[in-house]
C-alpha cells in the first residue's frame, strides 16, 4: 500500500512536470529543468514499481525502472523539440540586452542557434556574464550533445560484444569535455546575479566534483541550478 502510495505521489508529479514545461507561466530555464528531471522521475517510479512487485513475487527481476525512465526519456525528447519551436517563434521578432564575454552590453536576438553559439565559442570562457535566456539556451545545447553522444556511445558498445576499454575512456573524456563549457557558462550565469567572483568559483567547482558524492551530490546540484535561474543582479549589493 505504501509504494502504491509513492508511484501514485511520482506519477501525480510527472503530470505536474508536463504541465508546468506547456504553461506559459514558466520560462524557458524552467521548461529546461522539467525537461533534464522527466527521465530521473521515471526510473524512479519504475524502480518503486520494482519494489512493490518484488515484495510480492521472490523471482521478480526489476527492470520497471529501465521502462519508467525510457518513458521518461521520451516525454523529455517531446518536450525539449516543443520547447524549441515554440521559443523560436517567441524570439524571432524582439530583442533583449546580453552581455558580451568580453564584459559589454548590447541587443541581439536570442535564439537557440544564438546560444548554442555562445555556448561551444565561449567553452572556456569564465569572463563576462550569461542572462538567463542565454544559459537557457546553453543548457539546452549541453543537454541535447550529451544525450546524442550517450545514444552513439550505447549503440556502438551494443555492437561490439567485449566492451573496449580504449572506447570507454574516449566516451569518458568527451563527457568531460563537455562539462567544461557548461562550468564556464555556469560561472557567467552566477556573475550575471550579482555573485562575487569567490563564492561563485567555490559554488561551481564543488558543482562539478559533486556526482561523485551521489544522493548529497544530487541535493546539491539542484541547490545550484535554482541559484542559476536568479535573475540578473539578484545578488548584486546596493
């Protein structure tokens, strides 16, 4: 009755997610959250599933969890080609202030070509600042390369029968890599708020060893990504 209780909870949760990625009262940041969170809520609730079968029958293997979050998987893929259209169409008419790398200000539409621009010509960039359209943007960038390099990676190890310790290593460095432009889009997005340069060094770079600290790790990476989405010059002292 319990885990019941739970998937229900889990379930009531994921019709929330969907809802708040199509309501217009969320932004695009927001939708990016609901987006990257669909996949872990599903394999949660698949693996809560697991559990409550598995109290029932001893010969039960869990494999709920790889279901849920493949169902979780795909509502994000929906959402994230929607999202993109969608803020497409909103930004191709206006224009808002960005602030430049190089620390100067000026219009430019923001878009998600825009961004994706920003975010691989700016990979080791840690000046300037990134409003939160711009790490929206960004976000969704790292986002969409990671899931198409987990997906080339999955099937061309699915092809190989012995693993290859050679390709592993590769798959390693090019997840990396890629974190390295989204440390230094982080540490803009922060000076954007007004963050003294310290506490947002400190800040991202415990981001950044912190999966290997699991659950704690967890906790403290959305900690980090609700500090992301301030607005600009949250923190900034009068």
């Amino acid at each position: 009755g319990m885990v019941f209780g739970l998937v229900l909870a889990l379930i009531v949760i994921v019709i929330f997610m969907l809802w708040m990625a199509h309501s217009s009262h969320f932004g695009l940041t927001g939708k990016i959250i609901v987006i990257i969170a669909l996949p872990f809520v599903g394999a949660i609730i698949g693996f809560l599933g697991d559990l409550g079968v598995a109290s029932q029958s001893v010969e039960w293997f869990p494999v709920l969890w790889i279901y849920g979050g493949f169902i979780g998987v795909v509502a994000s893929l929906v959402l994230l080609i929607v999202t993109i259209t969608r803020a497409s169409h909103e930004n191709t008419g206006s224009s808002v202030i960005v602030f430049n790398p190089d620390g100067t200000e000026g219009k430019l539409k923001v878009t998600f070509i825009q961004g994706w621009k920003s975010f691989f010509r700016n990979a080791f960039n840690f000046n300037g600042r990134a409003n939160l359209q711009m790490f929206g943007w960004g976000l969704l960038s790292y986002v969409i390369i990671n899931f198409i390099w987990c997906l080339i990676m999955s099937v061309i190890s699915g092809c190989l029968q012995n693993g290859s310790w050679l390709l592993m290593a590769l798959f390693g460095l090019v997840l990396l890599g890629l974190m390295i432009p989204l440390l230094a889009l982080n540490v803009r997005r922060l000076r954007d708020t007004g963050m003294k340069n310290g506490l947002n060094y400190t800040l991202n770079i415990i981001g950044f060893i912190s999966p290997m600290f699991l659950i704690i790790g967890t906790i403290y990476k959305i900690v980090l990504l609700v500090l992301l989405c301030m607005p600009t010059g949250k923190f900034q002292k009068e």
